[in-house]
C-alpha cells in the first residue's frame, strides 16, 4: 500500500520581519551570545523571554544597562539567543555581544563603551586538568608517609 506524504508549509504573511541593524556574538567562560539589534522601543529577549525575567535582580539590572551609557536604550531592540555556562557567564557573555553590536550599529558609540572597559573581552577561562595530578587541575598528588 503506497503512502502518501504532504507537506505543508507554514507562511505568516502578516508577521512583521525587522530590519536588522547590527549583529554581534559575545563570549565569557564556555558562554556564547548572539546578538540581534533593531530600531526599535528598548526592549530586549534573550532566549524568548524579558532580560529583566531571564536575569532577575538588581545587580544584573544594572549590568545588562552598562552598554547603554551611550543612553541608547530606547532606540534599539536587542534579541539574544545565549547558550553554554551558567547564569553569569551568560550575562557577561550577553554585555559583550551588545557593546560590540551598538559599535557596529554606530562607530559614535565605540570611544565611551571601550573607556568603561565593555569591549575587552574576559579571557579566562577554566583551566585544564593536567596528567599525574590528583583528579583537579591544580591538586598535587598526596606523597606517601613512609
């Protein structure tokens, strides 16, 4: 009996497609964010949900901000997709990718983001575990008592 497959496609003709103005990715430890900047209200997503509900608290409040000292906020929407580590290896992750974005977006914003240090890109990383050690990366193996 011969099977009968059918494809169909879903298309959204009223789904509204933004321009994107500039893109970026940033990293932190095993952390990777990609960000997606467009004109827009100053709302910003990561991973489908408000930035505000993904990082909760004041004190990533004010760093998921610090890229906005430029006081662009309310130009751009920032979509971020972030992946790998944990929650503040992501958000550092996420503040790279949207200074190094707001820099493509515009070069006025390069000079103010890079004196707040928000373009260096933190290199340390964990460090890897070394034969003949005693199971972590730095232990040394414990010497005999007699």
């Amino acid at each position: 009996m011969p099977v009968k497959l059918t494809l169909m496609a879903s298309t959204s003709s009223n789904r509204k497609i933004d321009k994107i103005i500039a893109a970026a990715i940033g990293r932190r430890k095993t952390s990777v964010a990609s960000v997606r900047l467009f004109s827009g209200t100053g709302e910003m997503t990561v991973n489908g949900k408000p930035i505000s509900q993904y990082f909760p608290g004041p004190v990533a409040k004010t760093r998921y901000l610090l890229p906005f000292v430029t006081s662009a906020v309310s130009k751009y929407t920032a979509s971020i997709k972030v992946h790998g580590g944990g929650l503040y290896g992501q958000l550092d992750a996420a503040v790279l990718g949207l200074s190094r974005a707001l820099v493509a977006a515009g070069d006025k914003f390069k000079s103010p983001l890079r004196q707040a240090g928000l373009l260096t890109r933190d290199s340390r990383t964990r460090q890897r575990r070394m034969i003949g050690m005693g199971g972590k990366a730095r232990r040394k193996r414990q010497s005999p008592k007699r």
